[in-house]
C-alpha cells in the first residue's frame, strides 16, 4: 500500500515570484532565419510541450536546459518542464529555481507547473505576461520551518502520488469486455443538451473572499480538470452549492468529469441527468468519459468571441447511441468505453 503525504494548508507561504525564480525572456527568430537541427525551439504553443520546431540556434540564443517556459503570449500562462536542451522565442519566459542547491527535476516541475498556470486567468492576448508583471505575482508554496520553500517535500509529495499511477494495460476484471464495440451511424439520434441535462451555474468567488481549505473550487479552464484553487469546505458548504460525480462546461467550452466534490464559480456550468431513470448513471466514469467525449464536439463552436451561456448551450445538439425505445444507451456508452485501452485506469 501506498501511503500519501498529506499537505498541511497551514504550512504554506506566498512568495514574490522574483524571489523564487530567475526569470528571463526568450529571442525572437522568425521561421525563414531558423536552420534546422536538433535543439527545440519553444514558443507559445500550448502544444507539443510547447515545442515549435527543432533548430539550429545562432549564436545571440542563449541555450537553456532543465527549465520550465511560460508562455506570455499566443496561447497565454501555459507552462512546460523541458529536461532537454532547448532556446526560446520571445513569446516565452524561461523560468528557472534561483537557490542553485535545488535541482529542477520532473517532480518538482509537475508540482509548480498548475500553480503557476492558475495565474493564466490574469492574462489574455490583451493583457500578456512581461517580466515585470511576473516579478510581481505571488507564488503559494509549501515552506520549511524556516519558511523556505520546502522543495524536499514537493518532490517527495508527487514521487509518493506517482507510484499510484499505474499505465500497464493490464486488467485481472472480467466485467472488461474482451471484443471491441465498434461505432457505426447507425441507432443514433440527435438530442438537444436540455432535453438531456438540467444545466446549474455556479456563483461567483472572488479570489479575496476564497480562505483556503482541501475542496477543489472550478473556474473557465482547459487544465486541471479546471481547478483553479482549494477552499474550506466548512466554510462554504452552505454558502455554496457542492457537487460530485458531475459533468462540468465553463465558458469557452472546456468540459471535464469531476468525481469528486467541488464548488464552482460563475463561469463553470453543472450538468445534471435530467430524467430521474438515468440517475442510475450519474456515478458511471465510463458513462461520464463518453458523454465528456461527445460534448467536447461542441467546442469548435466557441470561443473568446463566442463564450457558453446558459440558454444557448442548453440549445445545443448532440448525438447518441440509442435503445431500441429511443432512448440515451448508457449501457452500451459504458460497455464501449470499456473497450478502449487504458480503460481500466479509471476505476
């Protein structure tokens, strides 16, 4: 068994950004000055761990390896660890740990990455990162008894989560069907989403009034599941509406699964199983991953011009696999889920 060491939520501290990380800013080399060869070129993709091309970079880039990169344009507030050797554009920040008796490594660059991406909310393609907003922003990390960031305990805190994972393929269930289910046109119909779903909003948390706690809070976000921050649940859970096993849509589109419980802000919206028969369902991950799958369809629809509300989404159509009586077959989602390599890691 796996023991998982727990983050205690009073032995945390902000940091100023400048006082953490050196922070430098990439060249710029336009695509018909780049030569190839072997050393990434990152940019603000938000891609391909950013990586653009690979190049052969004149002498005025400076060559970085074991570093993160912020992307403050472009697709802004992405951030990537890049163990390899690498230059950056212009487009991109080089972040890198300023005490030189820390080593970056793959544990600690997973642990900083989602808190330095929760500040994306911040920056748009109008309002981009420049290194002097970046100095100024605050980091929250776990501290020393010396109130030092306490980087032997990031790394050893995802090294522990790590060993959880678990890739393999493998699978001892017998529930898991052996025989791919194929997906053909037929015994499909269209249905629109509220004729499926009861859609709730979420209401709105400024980051002032938020006092940190171990519950997932959700905003408008393509990573993490959209988790922006962790509140007290003591404090908020009747001030706020708390879900679980739910299917959730923000703004621009971006839909997850959330098993566990969490609060929401304005900009997430909740889908609730609109006909009480189907509440059977409502736990199903498998059920849940192939509805995520098809309402993500819709993003193509939408985006910073043209964000989700309430009356149009709920206007939305989608497809489904359907009984012979017309109706939604969740047996068939799940069984078909089941199929896919992998689908084991979801129990």
């Amino acid at each position: 068994m796996v023991l998982i060491m727990k983050i205690n939520k009073h032995n945390w501290q902000d940091f100023y950004s400048k006082d953490v990380f050196t922070i430098s800013r990439g060249k710029r080399l336009v695509k018909l000055d780049q030569v190839s060869g072997d050393i990434a070129y990152i940019s603000s993709s938000k891609k391909n761990n950013g990586i653009d091309n690979y190049i052969l970079p004149p002498d005025f880039m400076k060559v970085y390896k074991n570093a993160l990169t912020l992307n403050n344009s472009g697709s802004v507030g992405y951030c990537f660890y890049h163990p390899y050797k690498f230059v950056a554009s212009d487009h991109c920040t080089v972040i890198q740990i300023k005490d030189r008796k820390v080593k970056l490594n793959n544990y600690i660059a997973l642990f900083l990455k989602p808190i330095i991406e929760s500040m994306k909310n911040k920056y748009n393609f109008a309002r981009e990162i420049n290194n002097e907003r970046l100095k100024k922003e605050k980091i929250l990390l776990p501290i020393t008894s010396d109130k030092y960031p306490d980087w032997e305990f990031i790394e050893n805190y995802i090294k522990k989560l790590s060993k959880k994972i678990n890739f393999n393929n493998k699978t001892n269930d017998s529930r898991i069907l052996k025989q791919a289910i194929h997906l053909t046109p037929k015994n499909w119909k269209e249905f629109r989403i509220k004729d499926i779903f009861n859609i709730q909003k979420g209401e709105r948390l400024t980051v002032l009034d938020r006092t940190l706690g171990d519950t997932p809070l959700l905003t408008a976000s393509s990573v993490n599941n959209g988790i922006s921050s962790f509140i007290d649940y003591e404090i908020f859970k009747d001030k706020k509406k708390v879900f679980k096993n739910k299917i959730t849509v923000d703004m621009f589109c971006n839909v997850f699964y959330q098993e566990f419980e969490y609060f929401s802000d304005d900009n997430i919206h909740t889908l609730l199983f609109k006909n009480k028969s189907y509440e059977l369902y409502y736990k199903n991950k498998y059920v849940n991953m192939f509805l995520v799958s098809i309402l993500k369809l819709l993003s193509l629809k939408y985006d910073y011009g043209r964000q989700v509300r309430l009356k149009r989404f709920e206007e939305e159509i989608i497809s489904l696999p359907i009984t012979k009586k017309e109706a939604p077959d969740f047996e068939y989602m799940e069984n078909y889920i089941k199929t896919l390599n992998y689908s084991q890691s979801l129990q």
